[in-house]
C-alpha cells in the first residue's frame, strides 16, 4: 500500500517519485455503492459536524469529517499572505501523496502518468509555517491514514458484489442461466461463431450473456435446451446480505441499525429505541471521534477548538392520542 512508485518515466523527472496509496480510489469507490455503508458514514459525520465551529464555515468542516471518517485523515495547506495574515484552506485528501523521503507532500488532480503535474509543499505541524498540514487518525501505522471501519473492507466488497449481482439481473429481465445444445455435430468456428451472435444479441441484455452453447454429435441433430439451477442463489444472498449488514455496522461501532433507518424485520420506527441507541452512540463513537478532530484542528489553528454541540432539531412532541 505505501510502496516507493516507480515508473519509468520518473528515471527523468525524479520529482515524481512518491509513496502510492492504491486504497485512496478504493476507499471513495467502496463509499458511493453500498447503503448501509454511505448512510452511516454520512450520519457520523453530521453528528460530529454538529453546530460546526467559528474557524471555518459549515460546508468546509462537513468534507473535512467526511475525509476524516472516509479516509482517516485530512489535510488543509496553510499560506502566509504578505499582510501578515494566515490562511487556512482545505485539500482533497485523496488527492494528496506523500514524498519518497517522506518530507514534503504532493498535490495532483491525477496521479501515475507520465503527465502529472504535482505540487510539492513541506509538511508542517501547525500554521506557524507555509506547508501541508496532514492529520492522521490513531489507527494509522503505514505512511498514509487508514479508517477505523478498515476491518469491513472484504464486507464492503462482498456488499456491492451483490449488489452488481441484483442490478445485472434486473438489466437481464432475469433471464435464466441455461446451454443450448445444438447435437448436429461441429459446423465449424466461423458458423458458430454467427450462430452465438445471433442468439446473444436478441436473448441477453446489456450485461453480457447468460447462455452456453454447445454442439455435439447426439440426439439425432436435435437442439435442447437446458435450465441451469441457480442452487438457491437469492436465498444466499439474502442471508449473506443480513450477515454483511450486521458486520458494517459493528465496524462504525453503530448501536442500532434504526439510526439510519434500518428496523428488524415486521417492525416500523421505535421512538424509544433510537433515542436510547443514539444517546449511547454519542456518549461513545461520536465523543471519541469529535476530540480527534477537535484535538487536530486545535494543532492547526493554534488555540483551542470546540466543536459546538447545541441540539439543533427540538425533541420531538409527544403524539397526540385522539
């Protein structure tokens, strides 16, 4: 994950030369496809995010949360004007990269070609200098960040494979798995090559096939058909799906599913239980999560730094009992 790159190209523009972070494209991909996923992160984050703070507007500490939940850390660059004055801007952590000596860090819109024009800073610790300021979660060991839901990344994966799964179905018209067996013997590559077109562009949708063909020298040159069984893949899938569910929200240390509108089954909201859950998961998880970004963004603008963390929505009414 935090190997030296090395291209070619990089033998006449040692600039280039840099810590990769494959998980950077990853770690985005895993967040857009997966509900259950997406819906916990986003909720974290307004839960840290609160009332936001003085220090900068409401928008820019809502990406730099989610690049803390999303990615495990942030960054921002800070700049000296001439007046004197210091200005601290947000960056796009995914976007950042590490040096080979681990002493600068780079910015690009695209990293790994030979046309990539980087940006190199110096890392800085607060705002006293110009620089990079790049904050790292306490789960980090390698060169880059790594978030605390890393544990449920072969989950996440197996999620959206299911996923891909019901959407290619569905593209499909749930078209069966079946060969067709055609027991005329061999007619030759070039003839069942336009045999195999034929049946594929007027029985498949935009997914690819879901037939075999086969030809053989039986039956008299008689063309069968045969279903394949699915051995009970949707049931599989839905029992894998419940187990998946359950692990993605122990990796965000969620305390109930209803919190971002998942209930058991044959049961609808529980006033109750959403209060109890989200006061425990604040006390806990959102507590822990809001001091680490209070504790980086204090190191960044050299003064203490409160998230505040008023109610904003009033409780809600009792219901009215006709």
């Amino acid at each position: 994950e935090d190997g030296i790159n090395w291209k070619w190209w990089q033998l006449f523009n040692p600039n280039q030369k840099y810590h990769k972070w494959e998980n950077a494209d990853i770690l985005f991909e895993l967040y857009n496809p997966v509900p259950e996923h997406s819906s916990s992160i986003d909720y974290i984050v307004d839960l840290i995010v609160a009332n936001g703070i003085d220090e900068l507007d409401y928008w820019t500490l809502q990406k730099t949360a989610l690049d803390y939940i999303v990615f495990g850390g942030f960054v921002f660059q800070v700049i000296k004007t001439r007046g004197g004055d210091t200005i601290k801007n947000y960056v796009d952590i995914s976007k950042c990269r590490f040096s080979a000596d681990k002493k600068q860090v780079g910015y690009s819109e695209k990293w790994n070609t030979y046309k990539s024009e980087i940006k190199w800073y110096p890392i800085v610790e607060d705002s006293t200098k110009e620089g990079m300021f790049f904050f790292k979660n306490n789960k980090s060991r390698d060169v880059y960040p790594r978030p605390y839901y890393v544990s449920s990344h072969t989950s996440l994966n197996t999620m959206k494979s299911i996923i891909d799964y019901h959407y290619n179905n569905a593209s499909n018209g749930f078209a069966p798995n079946v060969v067709i067996n055609f027991n005329g013997g061999d007619p030759g590559e070039e003839v069942k090559q336009k045999i195999e077109k034929s049946i594929e562009d007027k029985f498949t949708g935009e997914n690819g096939k879901k037939f075999i063909l086969s030809f053989n020298d039986s039956e008299e040159t008689k063309t069968t058909i045969e279903k394949l069984d699915n051995d009970n893949l949707d049931q599989k899938f839905e029992t894998l799906q419940k187990f998946l569910q359950e692990q993605i929200f122990i990796s965000h240390k969620l305390t109930s599913g209803c919190l971002i509108g998942k209930y058991p089954e044959g049961s609808g909201f529980n006033r109750q239980e959403y209060e109890e859950s989200l006061d425990v998961f604040k006390r806990t998880t959102i507590k822990s999560l809001s001091m680490e970004m209070e504790y980086a963004l204090s190191k960044l603008f050299g003064k203490d730094i409160k998230i505040k963390q008023e109610q904003v929505i009033k409780p809600m009414e009792e219901p009215i009992n006709e």
